[in-house]
C-alpha cells in the first residue's frame, strides 16, 4: 500500500472513529442537553453536529466530488433546537458515509488536484486533511460538553488502564 493509499484509508477511518464517539455521546444526552449553551458564545452539541454535518458536506461532497453546496454555515450555529436527537444522528450518519465513500474513492493521482471548498484553494488532499482535523476538534468539544452535562466518564481509553500508558504514568 502506498503512503496515498494509507492517508485514504486512515481518514475514512478516523472520520468513522470520530463519528462514533459523537453518536455515543448524543445517545447520552437528553434532549435538553443536546440544545443547552452556558452562553451565546458558545455552542450546543446540537450545534457542532449541524456544523460538522455542514462541513463534511461543503468539503468533501462538494469540494471533492463536485455536488452542488447549498450550505447555511449561519444557521448551524443560529440553532436553538428543533432538531431531535435522532434527528441529528441521522443527518451526521449520512454525511459522514458520504464523505467517507468519497474519500475512499478518491483516486490517488487527484490528490494533488487544486479545489476551493469554502473558497479555500487547497489541494484534495488538504482537504481531506483538513476535514479530519475540524471534525476531530469538535468532536473533542462534543466529547467534554457530555462529561460536564452528564458527570459521566465516557471510558473512551478504558482499555489503557493499568497498562503503563495511563495519564501521569512513567514511560521508558
């Protein structure tokens, strides 16, 4: 496998890996956490799952396949509900098999190719790069507004425990 090929591969993955965690943690909310904001400059989890779903589709379904993008950035973040729980796990479980099915089909020689999603000129490959990384920063967002909103541990690393790679362990 060429290092192309892996970079195809470890991002559909890891926007799959991503997607699971935000699942989890919708299916730990109620759905008044799912719309709860400490204050307006912040955003709800419903909000950072409209965005990541606006995203992964103007990047990838547009930018990279050529679909139409009719996105409304505003309106992600405009939000205040309306959209069940189910509701958003539906719309990000589609846009993320979208991208993923695109980014896996993506052939290597238009890796280099120059798009502009956003009106960003970037190449695919930086867009894909580019996609993973905002999707796993919110996702990290998602991850800490569950724990404050649930007091849960998400056991996420659980299988790290005891094994000397636990957080304030000491390393060879």
């Amino acid at each position: 496998m060429t290092s192309d090929e892996i970079f195809l591969r470890f991002s559909g993955d890891k926007l799959e890996q991503l997607h699971g965690r935000i699942q989890d943690c919708l299916a730990r909310l109620t759905p008044e956490q799912i719309w709860t904001r400490n204050s307006e400059n912040e955003n709800a989890v419903g909000n950072l799952v409209l965005h990541l779903s606006g995203n992964v589709r103007q990047w990838i379904g547009s930018g990279v396949a050529g679909h139409p993008d009719n996105r409304q950035r505003d309106a992600e973040f405009d939000a205040r509900g309306g959209l069940a729980s189910a509701e958003l796990s539906e719309l990000l479980k589609t846009r993320v098999a979208e991208a993923v099915a695109i980014i896996r089909g993506v052939p290597v020689a238009r890796l280099t190719e120059r798009i502009t999603p956003q009106g960003h000129d970037v190449t695919v490959l930086e867009a894909i790069a580019h996609v993973v990384e905002h999707f796993s920063m919110h996702t990290g967002q998602v991850i800490l507004l569950t724990k404050m909103l649930t007091g849960e541990d998400l056991a996420y690393y659980q299988h790290l425990r005891g094994t000397g790679y636990a957080l304030g362990s000491t390393l060879p």
